[in-house]
C-alpha cells in the first residue's frame, strides 16, 4: 500500500461526513427520528433567496437632512436662550433655507457695539461642532455645522433608522429578515422579507415616521392658513409654523383647521422613554400614555409651570392631535386623548416604543416576487442542474470508461461540500446560485478531463499507470490552479462590488471552486493511486 | 473512446482568418450599439434593473389576450405600456412595463394602477401576480455604475494574477481575448434586439452571467497559455509560432471536451431553466462558444504577434519561458 493512502482515505471519509452533517443540520444538533424527514432537514438548513421563495425587497433612502434639521432647531433655541442669558442685543436666530441647508443658522440684527462679545460667546460653546463665520458690518453672524459632525449626524440617523426598522419588522413576524445599509452611500438602508407579499402594509408599517412632539400655540384655531397668517400680520415668523389639525378632538366641530405653533417643540421624539395606550375611564375615549426621559421631563416642568394657563398642541406625523390647556406643572408623564381608531392607537404605541424614525423615508425601489414564482423557478433551476449533472456524468462514464467512475465520485462529492458550505455558513441560495452551482460543475469537470487527458498522454508515451498517474496530475496541476484562481478572484470581485442575486452567485461559485479543488485534485489522485495499486502487473488503467 | 489523438493543425497559419471573423463580429456588435444607442438611447437593451420603471409579471387562469389588456390599462390612463407574451403559452403569462419615472415619491403608482386596471376588467381571481419590480432611476444609475466597476475590476484582478503567474503580456492577450468575447456577447443582446427579437434585456443575472464568460474564457485560455509556457521550457530551438501550435494541438482535445460539455449544462439551463434564466443562459451559450474560439484564435496569435515585432523578424522563441511554477 502507497504511503499514507490509508490515512486520506480517513480524511477524504471525514469532510464528507462533517459537510453531510452541515447541509442536513447546519450547526444545529441533529434532530433525527423526531418524525421529521430527511428532506425537509436539507430544505430547512438551506437558506433560499427571495427569488425562490417569494417575498418583497425593498431599498430605502433615509432623508437625513430632517435629522440635521432637527439639530440645528434645538441648536437654534440655544444660541436664542445663551444671547437672552447674557443680555446681549440680536434680533433674531434664522435658518435662511431651512430645506435646502438646515445646516446652516443666521444671527441677526447684533448691537455693533456687542459683536465681538456675541462672537466669543458663540465661539466658546459651539466651536465644536460648527464653524463660525461673518461678525462683519452686517451685525449678523453666520453659524454652520461642521461636515465632519453633520456626516457623522447622517450616519446616527441612518443607524438608528435601521435599528427602528428592525424592530417594527419584528412586528411583521418575519423569519429572516435582512435589514442594512445598502449601496455606495447615499444613506440607502436594504430591507428584504421573506414570505411577505403584503406590500402595503409593510410599507405603512416601516414608513410611518410616528414622530410624535408637543409645541406651544402661539394661535388657533382658525378656519384656513389664510386666516391663520393674517393673525400673525401676514408674514409668518422664522420660529413659527402653520400646521393643520385633524380630527375632532383637537378642533371641537371644526373638520380642517390651521393652528400657528412654535417651530421648536418643547417635547420631541427622542424625549419619549414610554408610550402604551389606554381608554379613559370616564369618557371612554382611548388614550396613550406616555413617560419622557428624566431630562425631557425636568425641561417639560419648567416649561408649563411657567405656561400655566397657555395652550400646548401634540402634533403626531405632522398634524395637530390635541390641543391642551396647561393646567398645573407636569413633569414627566401624562396622556394624549385624539381621535384615534383602535388600529392607530396600538400602532402609535407600539411606534413610541419602538421609536420615532429620526427622519422620513423615500423609496427607491421594490420588488415583490410572489410565493408561486419562487416555487416555479426552484423547480425549473433545479431540474436543470440535475439534468445537466447527468449528461456530464454520463459523457463521462462513456468517455473515460473505469476513470469516468471516478470523475462521477469527484462530482458528487463536490455537490455535497457545496451544500454543506451553505449549511454551516448560512449563506442564500438565489436562482443565479443554482446557475453558479451548474458552472462550478463545469469546471470540476474540466480539472477531471485536464488530468485525464494528461495521463492518456503520458500512458501514450509509455509510461507505467503508476508513473502516468503522477506525471498527469503534476502537469495538470498547475494549470487547474491557476483557472482556479483567477475564476475566484473574479467570484471575489463579484461578491464585493455586486448586490442581491449576484453576490449569491459569486457566493456559490466560490464555495464550488474551493471544494472543487479538494475533490478533483486530492479525492480523485487517492482514488487512482489506489486503483493503480491494486492494478496487476501488466494491466493497464481504465481510462 | 478518443477524440483527437494526434492533431496537427497550424493554427497560426489561419490568423488573418480569425481576424477577419473576429472583426466581422466586433464590428456587427458594434454597429448594432451604435443602432441602439441612437435608437434609445443606450447601446444595449437594458433591463428594468439597469433603466428603472415598473415591471409586473401577471398569470392569467385563461389564456390572455394582450390587446384586452392593451385596452385596459390604456382606459385606465397608464400612457406607453408595453406588454408582451412572456414564457410558454400554456403558462399564460404576461409581462407588463412601464418606462422609468422620474418621480421617485410615487414609485408605486405605476404598479398600483396597473393592479387597479387588470382586476377592473378581468376581476379579483382571474390573474395573479407573480412577480412586481419597481426601480428608481437612483438605483438604476447606481447598479449600472457598479456592474461596470465589478468586470472592469474582475478585468484587472485576472490581469495582475496572469502578471504575476506568466508575463505581462500573456496577461494582456487573455484580458484582450475576454474583452473581445464581452464585446461579442453584449453586442449580440443589441443585435438580437435589432432583429427584432424583444425580451433580451441586460439584466443583473445577465451581468452574472457576462462575469462568468469572462472567467470561463480566461479559464480556457490559460490551459493553452500554461502548455505554451511548459512547451518553451522544452524546446528553446523551436519557432514561438510552433510552439503555440502544438500547445493548442496538445489541448484541442480538452477544450473540445470541456467546451462541449460545460456547453451541454449552459444548454440545459438554458432549455429547462424558465424564462427568469433566459438571458442568463443566452448569454453563457453564446460565451462559451466565443470563449473557446477566442482562447485558440485571439489570445494565443496576439503572443506570436508581440514576440515578432519584439523581435524584429527574427523567428527564434525569444519569449522567455516564464517563470518557473513553485506551487
């Protein structure tokens, strides 16, 4: 017996039985005899694409200038709140195009005499995070949010955007979901679920910003916005907004009504801690409740115990909900009574929960790929692999007679690496997966007919088999790596730069060419050195 | 059972041949982007992933008649639909498109109204959606940009590979002859469009499937490459022109073998693999023919080719025989 032939032999025995293992259990512990067929084991551990299994994929663009926008509106109160503090003279704070460049504020109408004071002020708390500029002759100053800080807000928002999703999506009851930042940038998250073919309610559910947040009335309500802003002169103030009401909690009778309310909220978003909703015990009217972060809550105390009697409006999605009357002092927790169904008062809460979404969302594209195609293109795939897999067998079994066995083996072996890759890495098998399976048999076939085609040359010039043997596989060897590996590095390339059902083939393709490797290299040389060493003297290789 | 057992042809000998077929097929795939570009706009027929738009792929319980269809989404005002047959008759399928809109708040209306339209006319159970795409023209731009990247990238890794296994310019005649298949290949998806054979869209699996031709047909050419490599280090009297010949006399038997086979499973995918794989496999059918052509009839004459106006006229093999393999 040939040196260490016994020894691969046991080798070769156990990958096959450790990846066997994976494609059948992954790395869970196997559940045999549980009733559950061996089948369905393979099915589950094989994670199927969207393509092939039917659901809907989705890429989303988060509006992250809402965000910064956001920012700087607190930033905007501040800066208002420090001059007043200081008793410096301005007229007023402004974002001079609050769409375009929420980045960037004006101070204005500074006492010449005080500029420098103004600018010392604003450079000592803000020069962080912003860059100040002007305190010229204009008496106005010009304070920007630093690119550095403003990428990095856009990162948090589409962070946090994500982590929002994700637990709305749970919600959904969705196995597997995959949600993440997709794209060159560009602030893109991918959202793809499986099993799902509702695409509306999903997108309600994922797109609802529930930003939820309390302003001060300046006035209200009136019957339209030409009334509401010829109660402010005509001209609305930078630091107001007009907002429409909804429904009849907030209006009384009034079905469309326009309130002016402060831009800046006292209470936003991110205050919330806690939100669950509620029925009103007395009126039957249903409720949420909601608890705010200790901060929040200390800045809400200071706030409506120097407003009691004034109103507060909770706009929800950019609608007034309610208006209140401030009553007495509160701290950290009260409740919203609106007009809301029962649907919209369980989704509100559970919104709150969750979280707001720091910022609104845009779609860019979705596909919805129905249960019935999936199952119809796994068939077709898979009916053509096996197919193709047994023509090239056969062929070879015709064309190489006793070593066409042993391209088969190689083969199968092969196929079996391969599934149980996807079974322990977790990796998707899309429809393009199945294409990259067929190709990677094709050149497993090829390195078997590169090594065949070199032994029958070496046996032509008169080698021994044993001799033939290893002549064909050292010449062949070369050539089967370097095709290897130049097909890798393009898989390779493939899965970093391409997307969705391109990565799973380069994903396939890759898997296939390493076990490729293995099995008609290594595998196939210990069958023929074994083969050759039970050959008798004189005989020649089937071949 | 043998194919070839002892070839002998002088392959070289029939290069301004190859040049002449290669030529005529370049410039067919090149006058037929030309066409289309003027035509629409971009050289070849894009898909719904690459341009944008709406894509609804319906099944109807009976067979459908696309005019009815025609009248119903026309009645319900959706302007410049195209609809066409899709897959087998019996299938009773219909794919439906709407060119890319500029709108990206509204990316589903086009969808919605199209839903709205079928089931006024044919009612709720009569049709079921199969399959529904819609992509902005963000994404579209972006998926184009980085399918472009990944081969030209793919290009440059099999490039810096060869370099670094052979020689320079070993590595630029196969990235040559891949090039020249991807140009024949895509140009086909245009030239087919041309002759009027619709569907053949440039797809992200058609991208797959271009990236795998270019792998396959460097596969190919390396087998020749590496036997040209071992043959110089035999015989350093030999003409470089010889050397080739019987290096891809050496290998004839492989490709034909592989080629025919690899060709077989591309076939049956292309055969049993459903309308979603079609554009796929019409692509690799097509690749593998070309690539093989292209390892024996371009990659192989460009290294003569370099070698003689290298070495003025003189014949000797002055191609250094590569480094030797450690591996």
């Amino acid at each position: 017996m040939k040196k260490n032939l016994k020894q691969k032999i046991v080798i070769i025995i156990g990958v096959l039985v450790v990846f066997l293992y994976g494609a059948f259990f992954g790395f869970d512990a196997p559940r045999l005899g549980g009733g559950q067929p061996l089948l369905n084991q393979l099915t589950q551990h094989i994670h199927l694409g969207l393509d092939l299994q039917g659901g809907v994929h989705l890429i989303l663009q988060v509006q992250v200038k809402e965000a910064v926008s956001t920012e700087t509106d607190n930033t905007v109160a501040r800066i208002e709140q420090d001059l007043k503090t200081a008793k410096l003279t301005f007229s007023q704070v402004t974002k001079p195009d609050a769409t375009n460049h929420p980045e960037t504020m004006h101070i204005e109408g500074i006492n010449p005499t005080q500029s420098n004071a103004v600018r010392s002020l604003i450079d000592g708390k803000y020069s962080n995070e912003y860059d100040i500029s002007g305190g010229g002759g204009d008496n106005s100053l010009t304070v920007t949010m630093k690119p550095n800080i403003e990428k990095a807000l856009d990162d948090k928002t589409v962070q946090n955007t994500i982590e929002v999703i994700r637990d709305r999506v749970d919600s959904l009851g969705v196995s597997e979901p995959i949600i993440q930042q997709y794209g060159l940038g560009d602030n893109q998250i991918l959202v793809e679920l499986p099993g799902i073919s509702d695409l509306d309610r999903v997108k309600n559910i994922i797109s609802t910003t529930a930003r939820l947040s309390i302003h001060a009335v300046v006035g209200g309500p009136y019957p339209d916005e030409q009334a509401a802003l010829s109660s402010v002169g005509g001209n609305l103030p930078s630091d107001q907004e007009l907002v429409h009401g909804s429904g009849s909690m907030a209006t009384g009778s009034d079905v469309d009504s326009v309130y002016v309310l402060q831009r800046i909220a006292i209470v936003a978003g991110t205050d919330f801690r806690s939100a669950d909703p509620g029925t009103d015990s007395n009126t039957g009217q249903r409720t949420v409740h909601f608890t705010l972060t200790n901060e929040a809550g200390d800045k809400f105390y200071e706030y409506t115990s120097a407003n009691v009697g004034h109103s507060m409006a909770v706009v929800l999605g950019g609608r007034v909900k309610e208006v209140a009357n401030i009553e007495s002092a509160i701290r950290d927790s009260g409740e919203i009574r609106g007009s809301f169904s029962t649907d919209e008062v369980a989704i509100l809460s559970k919104m709150l929960r969750t979280g707001a979404l720091p910022a609104s969302l845009n779609y860019l594209e979705d596909r919805t790929v129905g249960a019935s195609l999936g199952a119809d293109s796994i068939k077709q795939g898979v009916t053509a692999a096996i197919v193709g897999v047994l023509l090239v067998m056969i062929f070879m079994l015709v064309y190489y007679k006793g070593s066409g066995i042993n391209a088969d083996l190689a083969l199968f072996l092969n196929l079996v690496i391969l599934l149980g890759f996807m079974g322990f890495s977790g990796a998707t098998l899309t429809l393009p997966g199945i294409a990259g399976v067929i190709l990677t048999i094709g050149m497993g076939v090829d390195s078997n007919v590169l090594i065949f085609e070199r032994i029958r040359e070496e046996m032509r010039a008169g080698k021994a088999p044993s001799a033939a043997v290893d002549q064909g596989f050292a010449h062949a060897w070369t050539t089967i790596l370097d095709t290897h590996v130049t097909t890798i590095v393009s898989a390779a390339i493939l899965f970093l730069f391409g997307s969705g059902p391109v990565k799973g083939f380069a994903v396939t393709l890759t898997f296939g060419l390493a076990a490729n490797l293995f099995t008609a290299v290594y595998v196939s040389r210990v069958i023929f050195d074994t083969h050759v060493n039970n050959l008798k003297t004189g005989e020649a290789v089937s071949i | 059972m043998e194919l070839f057992r002892s070839v002998n042809v002088d392959w070289l000998g029939k290069k301004w041949y190859f040049l002449a077929f290669s030529l005529i097929f370049s410039v067919a795939g090149i006058i037929s982007m030309s066409a289309h570009w003027a035509k629409t706009g971009s050289p070849v027929p894009l898909g719904v992933d690459f341009k944008g738009g709406t894509q609804v792929e319906v099944q109807f319980k009976q067979a459908p008649d696309t005019e009815q269809i025609r009248q119903a989404t026309a009645a319900a005002g959706i302007r410049d639909a195209s609809i066409v047959n899709y897959d087998i008759p019996s299938h009773h399928e219909v794919l439906i498109s709407l060119p890319e809109q500029h709108v990206e708040s509204s990316l589903d209306t086009g969808q919605q109204q199209i839903h709205d339209a079928l089931r006024a006319k044919f009612g709720e159970g009569a049709f079921e959606i199969r399959n529904v795409s819609v992509v902005g023209p963000t994404v579209g731009k972006q998926l184009e940009k980085q399918a472009t990247l990944a081969t030209l990238y793919s290009l440059l890794g099999m490039l810096i590979y060869l370099w670094f296994r052979f020689q320079l310019i070993y590595g630029i005649a196969a990235v040559v002859a891949c090039f020249h298949d991807t140009l024949i290949t895509v140009g086909s998806f245009a030239l087919l469009d041309s002759f009027g054979f619709k569907g053949m869209e440039i797809s992200l699996t058609v991208i797959a499937a271009i990236l795998t031709l270019v792998g396959y047909s460097m596969n190919d050419t390396i087998v020749v490459f590496d036997r040209i490599r071992e043959n110089l280090r035999l015989s350093r009297r030999e003409s470089l022109a010889d050397v080739v010949n019987r290096s891809i006399n050496q290998t004839l038997s492989r490709t034909v073998l592989t080629s025919g086979l690899t060709f077989l499973t591309v076939l049956s995918l292309f055969v049993f693999g459903g309308p979603v794989l079609r554009g796929f496999s019409f692509a690799l059918v097509v690749g593998i023919l070309i690539g093989t052509y292209s390892s024996i009839a371009v990659a192989a004459p460009m290294l003569v080719a370099w070698q003689q106006w290298r070495a003025g006229s003189s014949k000797a093999a002055v191609l250094p025989a590569a480094k030797r393999s450690k591996v």
